[in-house]
C-alpha cells in the first residue's frame, strides 16, 4: 500500500513526467517505487515498474527528453530572433487579441445572461468575457 494514498501512476510519456535529465527522472522514479507506488507510461509500454530493464530504459529516455527540451528552447529563441530581425516588436508577437463587442456584453448582462451564454452568443470564451466586463467597469 502506498503512503501518499495511490498506488499507481500512469503519465503520458517520460518526457511529459519530467524533462530534467537521466538522474533526476531515476530519483523521482526511485522515490516513487520506495514509496509502493508502480508507475506506467501510456505510449510508451516499455515505462514501467514492472520492467526488468526498467530502469536502463528510463534512463536513455530521460536522457532523450532532457536533450529534446534543450533543442526546443534553442528553437524557440532562434524563432524569436528571426522574428525580431524582420522588425515585428515582442508587444505583436502571440497570437492576435481576441475581439469581442463590449457594448452587446454589457447588453446581455443587463439582461441576465451568464458569462457562459454570452459567450456562446459572441463567439468567444467565457473567460474573455469575464475579462472584458471587469476591465470596462
């Protein structure tokens, strides 16, 4: 029986678990199976506890995802310089703003529709209402 109250845990991928490298991933691994608690990816069927390589695997795994977050951060910084070269400000990058009419909001909530209907009614998400009706206030 496990102490923390599960005994099984079931992640994605390795590299959904952690990204930190081939020893941390042992150490949290580690920790885990100390603790009574088998642990299982879901698309990769060779991450298990039940495995008798398990842990050489995991750690050649870990070792690929720490290289792969590395390689996305590099991508990512080389994406913005380029970005940034061809003269775009970091205030335009992202996605565009969502646009929604204030006015017909404001309307319908007048006349007692929840954020989630309105929403529906504009085409955007409640959230961006929420928003959008407290910063008009």
């Amino acid at each position: 029986m496990a102490k923390h109250g599960f005994e099984y845990l079931l992640f994605w991928s390795l590299d959904r678990l952690t990204r930190e490298g081939t020893f941390a991933t042992l150490r949290h691994l580690r920790r885990l199976s100390d603790h009574g608690v088998k642990f299982k990816s879901y698309t990769d069927q060779y991450v298990d506890s039940l495995g008798v390589f398990g842990e050489a695997i995991i750690g050649i795994l870990a070792a690929v995802a720490q290289q792969e977050r590395i390689r996305l951060s590099e991508r990512t910084k080389a994406g913005l310089a380029r970005v940034r070269a061809k003269g775009v400000s970091a205030f335009r990058l992202g996605r565009p703003a969502a646009k929604m009419d204030i006015r017909k909001a404001r309307n319908l909530r007048a006349r007692g529709l929840s954020l989630r209907s309105i929403a529906r009614k504009l085409g955007v998400s409640p959230a961006l209402v929420c928003l959008k009706l407290k910063a008009s206030r």
